[in-house]
C-alpha cells in the first residue's frame, strides 16, 4: 500500500473510502492530489475484497473544493491535453468497474461537484452545497461539468447554474435531480454505508454490466442501447453468478456470488 501526502484510503470490509484530506485548504484538488486518487482506484481495483469506492472529503466543511487557485493561475492552453489531468480521471472514475459513491460533507465546488457527477451515486448532508463558479475565474468547468451536469439535470437548469455561477443546497440539489438522497450530518455515513452495502449484496458481475450498460446506452440511440443491454445479458447468462442467485433464489437463501 502507497504511502499518500493529500489522501486518505481506508478499508472496512468491503468498503474502500477514499478521504481527501487538507481541510485548511478546503480539500482543494491539486495536482498531486488528482495523481494519488487515481494511484488509490489502481490499487483498489486490484484488491478483490474491496466492493465499492467511497469518495469524501476531510472534516465537515467541504467535501471538495475545486482546484487549486495557485495552480490553476499558472496554466497554459497545452495543460488541458496534459495526461493526468482532472477531465481524464472524471472519465476513468465514471467509467471504473466498481461502484462508486460521492459522499458530500461539505462544499462541493467546481471541481469537487465535478468529481461528486463523475460518482455513480451522490449523498450529501444537508450542509453541503454545491457549484460550478468558474465563469468569475474567466473560465468554464472543464473537468465533465458542463456535459455531465446538463445530463443530469437538463440543459435548461445546468445552463442556469452554470452561467450564473450559483450555489444551492443539499436539499435544492436533490429536488433538481443533481444527488440522490440528502440527510442530516448525522446520518451521512449511516445512509451511505447502508446504500453501499445494498450494492455490495448483488452480483458483481451483475453490477458491473449494469453500469456499462447505462453509462455506454445513455447517450447512444435506443437501438444502439438496448443492443448494449441485450449484450450484457447474454454475457450475464453465461456465468455461474446468475446460476447461483437463480438458485439462491428459488431455494430461498442468500446467495453466494463468486464473480464468475
């Protein structure tokens, strides 16, 4: 296991928190800290015990937020080409084989709601808020904001937000469509381990198709979608996984799933 300077990485069972971790600075997203989340989901997806990826932020007063100024103020036109680089890893979180949840403790802004969309599942207490301020830096989200948001919102309210530049709370964000589920801080980690552990309980397998269904359908025609879907099936009816929650099924007890 890595030694990491802006992160931390626990494991509960079968649960991989991945905890970014400088509060004095907001759990700004700096260059090594975007290296290290993605050293942290190599290392996972090679660790067969962990079931689903939890992303959060240190303390309760931001989950993330954004990159860092300094950094940023320093970029040159060729940066945004550069490998490593916030865009591509949204990509390789949103497309990564295990489930991932955003659990939001705080701000999550610019980048940090980027990378909360780039999540499969987004929980958030009710003292989170959330933002894409970019345009008073004279520039936009470029890191999926203004693709992934207006998928998952609509044009209309991501257009608002984003040109705006405003902010909205936890509750506001769920009513829009942008988390699924808001909670006292109290209960956050409470309700997203219990989110997670629903996931971790059904096939792997199952689960893995699914994502690569929705996420490589979504944007495609409904021909070319349920074509996708219709191929992860077939591949699912192939696997001891279905014979077992089948039979799991039938006979009545929990099944026993063995990735295969």
């Amino acid at each position: 296991m890595s030694d990491f300077h802006t992160l931390l990485l626990q494991k509960s069972e079968q649960l991989a928190y991945i905890i970014i971790n400088s509060p004095e600075q907001r759990n700004a997203l700096t260059k090594e800290t975007l290296s290290e989340i993605k050293l942290a989901l190599e290392q996972l997806r090679n660790d067969s015990t962990i079931k689903c990826v939890i992303f959060t932020g240190q303390g309760d007063k931001s989950f993330a937020a954004g990159a860092d100024i300094n950094q940023l103020n320093k970029k040159a036109p060729i940066d945004v080409f550069q490998v490593g680089n916030m865009q591509e890893l949204y990509t390789f979180i949103e497309s990564y084989e295990k489930p991932t949840i955003a659990m939001v403790n705080g701000y999550a802004l610019g980048g940090g709601c980027e990378l909360a969309m780039a999540c499969d599942i987004r929980i958030a207490s009710k003292n989170a808020k959330f933002g894409l301020p970019e345009l008073n830096l004279g520039i936009i989200p470029s890191a999926g904001g203004t693709q992934r948001m207006s998928r998952l919102i609509g044009k209309g309210r991501a257009l608002h937000l984003i040109l705006t530049g405003k902010l909205i709370t936890a509750e506001e964000a769920e009513r829009i469509g942008l988390i699924s589920e808001c909670v006292s801080q109290d209960k956050l980690i409470e309700e997203v381990e219990k989110n997670a552990a629903q996931i971790v309980s059904k096939g792997p397998l199952a689960v893995k198709l699914a994502k690569m269904a929705i996420h490589n359908g979504y944007d495609a025609d409904m021909q070319t979608g349920l074509l996708v879907e219709q191929l992860a099936q077939g591949i699912l009816f192939s696997t001891e996984d279905k014979n077992e929650g089948t039979s799991a099924f039938l006979e009545k007890r929990t099944p026993v799933f063995e990735r295969k």
